[in-house]
C-alpha cells in the first residue's frame, strides 16, 4: 500500500492558521481536487482540472514528512478524503508516535470509515458548510456522531445568518461536550467584532473565534504558508 500514489499540489513547513493547533509549527500536504465549490474557497486553484502536481508514493510523502523534524502533520486539499487511497496513507503516518496527523476536511465526506483502531490517532478538522458556501445540503450530519475531543468543528461564517444556523448546529449536536468548537469570519466579508458581539449576546460558551493566523501574518493571497 505505501507505493500507492497521490496527487500532491505541494509541500510545505508553516504554522497551522486555524484548528486545535492553531500558532504551531506544522508540516502541510496538500493534495489536488475537492467534490465541493464553495464561495469563498481559497484554494480553488488546487482544484482545477489543469492544476500541475506531483505523483508521490506513501513511503515518499512519509519519508519527506520525517526530514522535516516537524511532528505536527496537516493533511489539507482541496479534499483530502476523496484521494483514493487516503486511509493506507493515514494509517502508515499514525503508526509513528513521534507524528501528530490531523486531516482537514470539508464535512461532505463520511468519517466512520476512517476511524478504524489503527488511525484513530488521527484528528480530524472538519468544517461545517454553512448557507454562505453554497454547500450546506453537501454536509454529511452523521459526522458529528464519530467526533470526539482530540478533532475539532470549524464553521466559517459570512454573515448574521451564518451565525445564527451555527449557534442552532452547535447546540441541536451538544457539540460542545464532544470536540473543540471554532468559528472564523470568511475572510473580508464580516467584521470579527461582529462575531464576537453574536458570541456574547448568545452566550456561546466553549465556542473560539479563530482568525486566520496564515493570512495575518502573510499576504493573504500568498501559497505555501
């Protein structure tokens, strides 16, 4: 299975700009194509059907992995849960205790399938689409059932409406007592202030605003990073 190979776009050392380990040092692999588009993606060059990438087997993702040094891996896309393949990858990266994985993925594909024993060390980062996105039917709700405190749920939110199916989603899921809850602004389309004004208002306890640590820091327009 390690000489299965994937469509890498890039690899990249940075810090995580959101999730659980927001602010620590991280490993990125991105791989190429996602089944949703969303309004407001970011990476939709990543996506298109003439984007240039790397063919890499399992033991040479891994092998460029661990010449990092960096423990912290984030496996993002595009959608990295529609590779084929994905689980083998997953399961070789987490049979190595000094690697903390984490997956971002978009919430339209089901987790149960790789929440096996052997990967379960796996984190997932999993965004809710709301009605901004244009992809909220997409969402798999069943996902929310496989959750647990070592993933996270991220909806990024575009406006007062974004926000108030938010809040109902975080509590009709008791979100809270199962995982780590954040809400990021999509990017220039709503004041972080006005979220956190909504937090209060609704006492939302145990939700995090996060702003995007990587588009402070860097041009927001900028790869790599």
């Amino acid at each position: 299975m390690i000489r299965m190979k994937y469509r890498v776009a890039e690899i990249f050392s940075s810090i995580n700009g959101e999730g659980p380990r927001a602010g620590e040092v991280a490993v990125f692999v991105r791989f190429v194509g996602c089944n949703l588009q969303c309004t407001y993606c970011d990476t939709r060059w990543a996506n298109e059907a003439d984007v240039s990438y790397r063919e890499m087997t399992g033991a040479e993702l891994y092998k460029q992995v661990q010449a990092t040094g960096i423990k912290n891996v984030t496996l993002t896309g595009g959608e990295p849960l529609i590779q084929p393949g994905i689980a083998a990858l997953t399961d070789l990266m987490c049979q190595d205790p000094a690697l903390s994985v984490e997956i971002e993925t978009n919430g339209s594909v089901s987790l149960k399938p790789f929440c096996t024993e052997a990967n379960r060390r796996l984190g997932f980062t999993m965004d809710y689409k709301l009605a901004s996105s244009g992809m909220e039917d997409k969402m798999v709700l069943a996902n929310f059932e496989v959750l647990t405190c070592r993933d996270a749920v991220k909806f990024v939110v575009g406006d007062q409406n974004d926000l108030a199916r938010a809040c109902e989603i975080i509590s009709t899921y008791g979100l809270i007592k199962k995982t780590a809850v954040f809400i990021s602004p999509v990017f220039a389309k709503i004041a972080p202030s006005e979220i956190v004004k909504f937090m209060i208002v609704h006492q939302m306890n145990g939700v995090r605003l996060q702003l995007q640590l990587h588009k402070v820091i860097w041009n927001p327009e900028k790869r790599g990073v």
